[in-house]
C-alpha cells in the first residue's frame, strides 16, 4: 500500500525509495515505508496550492469545516487502540502513554472544532458613513513539519487548527516515526476532507524537509523540533518572507523549595525527568533544590530512579521504554561522558542496562547527575535522554536567576508550600508555561510554546488557531463623494 498521501491520492514516489522504520525496542523491521524526494515534496506544494487557490475549501462556512474535525475526532476514539499500538512499536513509549497521546490528539481535534467559528473578526467604528471590518481568513498553504518524540500528538496541534482556519497543507512526520501520522491523514480523508486539502509526504529532513520548507508557493512553515534544524527553517523562509512557527527545544528547570509536598515533588520529579526516557520538549532535566533539602532529595530521587522497570512498551508491567534510535542513544551516550568530564557527580544510571532481554533495544538507565553548576554544557544544552542535573540553591532570588539562567525558555515548574511564594517566583520566570506543584500538564485551550530559543509563536488556544489566518481589514465608504485632496 502506498504511503504518500497528494492531491487525494494514496501513491508512491517518483523514484521508488523506501525506509525501513524500526522498532526501537529490538531493532527489528517494523515495515518499510515509501520514502520521498524533492520530486515528491514539489508535487504535494503544488496540490495543496491548486486546492487552495480554487477557493472551495477556504471559504467553505466555518461550521462544515468544523463538522470533519468532529468526524476526525470519532474517528480517533474508534481507532484508539490500534494507533496507540502502532505509536508504540514506532517510539518505544508505553501502551498507557501511547493510548494517553491519542485521546489528547482527538482532544485537539475537537478543540479546534469547537472553537473554528467563535471569533469572525470585529466591526471598527469609523463613523456612520463607514463599515469597517477586521476579518481573519486562511494564511493559504502551510508546510507542517513535526518530530519523533510525540509523533501524532505535535502533528495534531498543527493539522487541527490548520483546516479549521480553512487552509491546505502538506505534513511531513520524522522519518525516524512516521506510521500514525500515516493512519490520521487515513482518518482525515475517511473524514471527508476534499482533494489537495491534506497531503503527506515521509522522507528525510535533509531533503524532503529542505525542499518543503524552502518551497516558493508555500504560505506558512510550521516546525517543532530541534533548535538547530529550526535555525536553518527560519533561514530558508526568510528568502520567501514566509510566515514561520518554531516549537523547539528546551531546558526546562524544576525548582524545589524545602517547604514543598516532599512525596508529591520527588514523585512529579521522577516524570518531570523520565517520563518517555527523557525525550520530551518540557521534560524538567534541569533540577533546583534549595539547600536544606537536597541530600535527602536527591537521594529520594535517584532511589526511584532505579526502580524504574525499563521493558517492551506493549507490556502493562514496562513503566518507560528504549530512547527512539541507535544514534540518539549515541548522543545521549555522549553528553554522559561530557558530563563526567565536566565534574558533574553521578548518583545514578550513567550506563546501558545489564537485563540481556533489553540488549537489543536502544536502552539506557535513568541518570541523575548532582554537584552541577550553571557553565557545564550538560546543565546548559538540551540532552533530551533520560538525564536530570541538579544545582543547589538558598534563596528565592537565586533560584529564579537560576531557572531564568538558560537560551531556552519554554517549561519550567516550582514547588513549594507558600502560595505567595508560588505566585511570585512564576510570575519571574521567563518561559511560555509554568506549572505550579506539578508539572507536564497542558491544556488544548491554553497556549503552548517557548520564550527565548525554544520558538517563535503559540501552538494551542486561541493563539493556536491564530497563527493559521492573516488578519484583513475591510474598509468600505457607505456615501462615496469626491475627496477633493488635489485641486486641479
Ligand atoms: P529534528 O529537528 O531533528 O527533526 C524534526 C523534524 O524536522 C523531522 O521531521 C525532520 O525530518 C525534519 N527536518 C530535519 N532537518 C530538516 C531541514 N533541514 N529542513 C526541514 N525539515 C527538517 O528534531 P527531532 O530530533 O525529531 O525532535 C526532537 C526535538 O524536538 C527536541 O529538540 C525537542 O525539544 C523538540 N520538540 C519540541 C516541542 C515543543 O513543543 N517545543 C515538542 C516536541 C519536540
């Protein structure tokens, strides 16, 4: 069965490439997908501009548009456990997480839907002789280009408010994960959406991401993934003056005081921290513990840390699974080393797990490092690997300079028993989401996404149906008369 997805055909690619997708857990061949080139990438952009431009689907009433994400959204829940399979042979996260994943995905749907058709611009008053109209209309085509870590789930908060605002696009998942994005564009088609609306093409970055993101007749990129690859986005877009959303990377700080729920802060730290092995955008690898409270802290911590069952995610009793591939293992490998090399201390994991039945899968134990400071690289740079660094800190002043003291910008969390503390530390720090004596939550209708080098605008919200539309204003002169301004 072919795997790209143009102009309302399920097709191969011009020059018949394949890619093997692999099962991180065992390094087996899950199934070979086709595997797209230039060519491909050109031919999708090119649909999804002619269905644009002959202008049914974007002006097609807000309400029928809305009426396929609702079709989508039940479409998700029938196919819930199939898709959360499938999300977990292709990541290695857990069925739990994988079943949690779907729902939030059909969530966003439905949010998108429900909120599509509140907001028709305004009417600006310029006197009785003037109607004035702001309105928002579709940006046009929109190149939408996700990661390996939460492959449907990020894919979901670009689609959704993508087609609800009325554009077309072109979806390009990782290479590394790309077989749910595969079953939703399915259920989006099964959905009813018309030809050229929704395309997708797999391959690499370095060539079919390229060619996308850097194609003339695309309207809008929008990107999550590294900071180094949404570097070279924002200047390839520049050529065209294309409008371009970033999700990137971050650094997430976690901040402990002595006076916080100490069962309920190591219990949020060990998910803040392992949570998918780490390979979260907002997981909380960066760990602050005030003074009087750390030993006891860390040592809590690093003795949950290794009581983690690592396993197959298919298996209810696995409580976290393999990193995504070899060479991230290899990374994460890396910054292990770099860590050691730097002085950090390490309190535990550091190393591959000893159980032959994980050998070939692309495992590493939960590692926690302590005595870090603010210039190593491992506290600086995002390792996204199942690796916590902790820094100590005494006052309230320190802490926030601490968290605060990072290019990323996107998550950060605190805990403590005083209210006015925790209102006063979150309201200091400088990031786009902070959790209050808890941490990973998000919300569909609350706005998603990083200050500083963590991105560029908002996924989720109003704001995230937002970045989809341009803004028109409408001016009409209801009594025309000269204006007389020239005289002759
Ligand atoms: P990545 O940057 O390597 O790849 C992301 C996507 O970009 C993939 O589809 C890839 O094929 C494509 N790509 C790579 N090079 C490209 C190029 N030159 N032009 C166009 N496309 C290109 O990231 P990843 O390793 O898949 O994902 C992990 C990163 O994603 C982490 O840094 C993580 O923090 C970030 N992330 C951020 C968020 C967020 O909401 N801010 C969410 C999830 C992941």
């Amino acid at each position: 069965m072919a795997d790209l997805f143009i102009d309302g055909e399920w097709t191969g690619t011009a020059a018949g490439g394949r890619r093997e997708v692999i099962n991180p857990f065992d390094g087996s061949v899950i199934r070979s997908v086709d595997e797209a080139d230039a060519t491909d990438a050109d031919r999708a952009v090119r649909a999804a501009r002619h269905a644009f431009d002959s202008a049914d689907w974007a002006y097609t009433p807000t309400r029928r548009r809305a009426d396929i994400l609702y079709r989508v959204h039940e479409l998700l829940l029938r196919d819930t456990e199939e898709i959360a399979r499938t999300e977990t042979q292709d990541t290695g996260k857990t069925l739990t997480e994988a079943r949690t994943d779907v729902a939030d995905v059909a969530a966003a749907f439905r949010y998108f839907a429900e909120i599509a058709d509140k907001d028709a611009g305004r009417v600006v008053d310029a006197g009785p002789d003037v109607l004035s109209r702001v309105v928002h209309e579709p940006v046009g085509v929109c190149v939408l280009i996700a990661p390996w870590n939460y492959p449907l789930l990020q894919a979901s908060w670009k689609v959704a408010p993508a087609l609800a605002a009325g554009n077309t696009f072109v979806l390009k998942p990782s290479e590394i994960t790309p077989l749910s994005t595969i079953m939703m564009v399915r259920l989006i088609e099964e959905a009813g959406a018309p030809r050229g609306v929704a395309n997708l093409v797999l391959g690499s970055g370095a060539t079919v991401g390229a060619a996308l993101t850097a194609h003339p007749e695309a309207d809008l990129v929008s990107f999550t993934g590294g900071l180094a690859t949404g570097r070279a986005i924002m200047a390839s877009a520049a050529s065209g003056v294309r409008t371009t959303a970033l999700e990137l990377g971050g650094k997430n700080p976690n901040v402990i005081f002595a006076d916080a729920d100490f069962d309920a802060a190591v219990d949020h730290t060990l998910e803040a921290s392992f949570l998918h092995q780490g390979q979260v955008c907002s997981a909380g690898s960066r760990l602050l513990v005030q003074d009087s409270l750390h030993d006891r802290f860390v040592t809590a911590l690093a003795a949950r840390a290794d009581r983690i069952r690592l396993g197959d995610g298919r298996d209810p009793d696995t409580e976290s699974g393999p990193l995504s591939s070899a060479e991230h293992r290899a990374k994460v490998e890396a910054y292990i080393e770099l860590g050691r090399s730097e002085g950090a201390r390490l309190v535990t994991g550091g190393h591959r797990p000893d159980d032959p039945g994980l050998s070939r899968g692309f495992f590493l134990l939960p590692t926690v490092f302590a005595d870090c400071d603010r210039t190593m690289r491992i506290v600086q740079e995002e390792v996204f690997g199942p690796v916590v660094t902790v820094e100590r800190f005494r006052t309230e002043d320190e802490a926030v300079a601490l968290a605060n003291d990072t290019r990323y910008g996107l998550a950060a969390a605190v805990w403590t028993g005083d209210a006015s503390r925790a209102q006063r530390v979150a309201n200091r720090l400088r990031h786009g989401t902070v959790w209050i004596n808890d941490f990973h939550p998000y919300l569909p209708q609350a706005e998603w996404g990083g200050f500083g080098q963590s991105g560029v605008g908002r996924e989720l919200g109003p704001t995230g149906l937002r970045e989809y539309q341009e803004t028109k204003h409408i001016y009409q002169n209801l009594r025309p008369a000269p204006s007389g301004w020239f005289k002759g």
